[in-house]
C-alpha cells in the first residue's frame, strides 16, 4: 500500500519546560570541563601560556563551547516537542539528528518519572514510555516536575482503559 502523501504527522503541541534551556546549557558546560583541564593540564605541563598551538587549541575550543553551551539549547528547545492522544504518545527531538516518534498506547508497558541531580536543582523531570518496540523507549525530557507527574498519571489512567497485553 503506497502512503497518502497529503498525510502529513501534525506537530506535538506542547514543549518542554523553558527551564529546558538550563538543564541543556549546565549539562554542556559539564562536557567542556574536561577538555579545558586538559589544556590547561598540558600548558602548566610545558610551561607555555602564550605558544601558538596552545593558544589556537584554546581560541577554536572557547568558541566550540560557547556555540555548544549557548546555540545547541535554542535550537533544542525550537525542536523538541511532545504530545498525550487517548491513542499515542508523540515526541519530537534532537537538535543535530532530529527524530518523531509515535508510540501507541496500546502498545505501552511502563511510565517511569526520572530526575537527575541537575533536573532537580531546576525542578524538571523526565518522563519515560517503555513500550512494547525494537526502537526503544519514547521519552518526553525536561518537563517540569508537576508536569512529569500528572503526564505519568495521565498515560497510566489513559493506558488502563486500553486492553490487551501492549506485545
């Protein structure tokens, strides 16, 4: 059967928390610690602030982690989507490689609410659907707390009304 090329998949309604924007910049500024020691490691090491390679190495790696820590935050939170039917889970994310997902109710086995250490220090929460799929868990991330937790109610009350065994 050929698609309906008309059909087009509508996109998930609500975004992530704008607090999102945070999480997503503390969690790149963490990735650039290690490189910067390092540097900073070798330039102690060799006893040469002021060396070409030292200095290009430093300038082209700054201006990686400010693009990464600044710009990689807004087009991620212009991106990622999310979205509750009575029949589906939708999600869209990514910001380099960009995926929708649609998730069947039907097809649903958990809802996990997860928070780590810097999820909580902001009050966000990352909503987890584990369904019965090769392509792994649907999840909705970076949702206020409250949110993540009547989203977890609201499948789990959404899913109860569905029968079967989601294989």
């Amino acid at each position: 059967m050929v698609p309906d090329p008309k059909v087009t998949m509508a996109l998930p309604a609500n975004r992530p928390s704008p607090k999102a924007r945070q999480l997503w910049a503390i969690n790149a500024a963490l990735m650039w610690v290690l490189p910067f020691a390092g540097q900073i490691v070798w330039a102690v090491i060799a006893d040469d602030w002021t060396g070409w390679p030292h200095g290009v190495l430093f300038a082209a790696s700054g201006l990686a982690a400010i693009v990464h820590i600044v710009g990689v935050p807004i087009w991620r939170y212009a991106v990622h989507r999310w979205e509750i039917s009575d029949s589906a889970v939708y999600t869209r994310t990514g910001w380099f490689v960009q995926e929708a997902r649609i998730a069947p109710i039907s097809r649903m086995q958990t809802v996990d609410t997860e928070r780590g250490p810097i999820d909580r220090l902001l009050g966000l929460a990352t909503v987890t659907v584990t369904t019965a799929s090769s392509a792994g868990a649907v999840k909705i991330t970076a949702l206020d707390y409250a949110v993540a937790e009547r989203t977890a109610a609201q499948l789990t009350q959404i899913a109860s009304l569905h029968t079967g065994d989601a294989t």
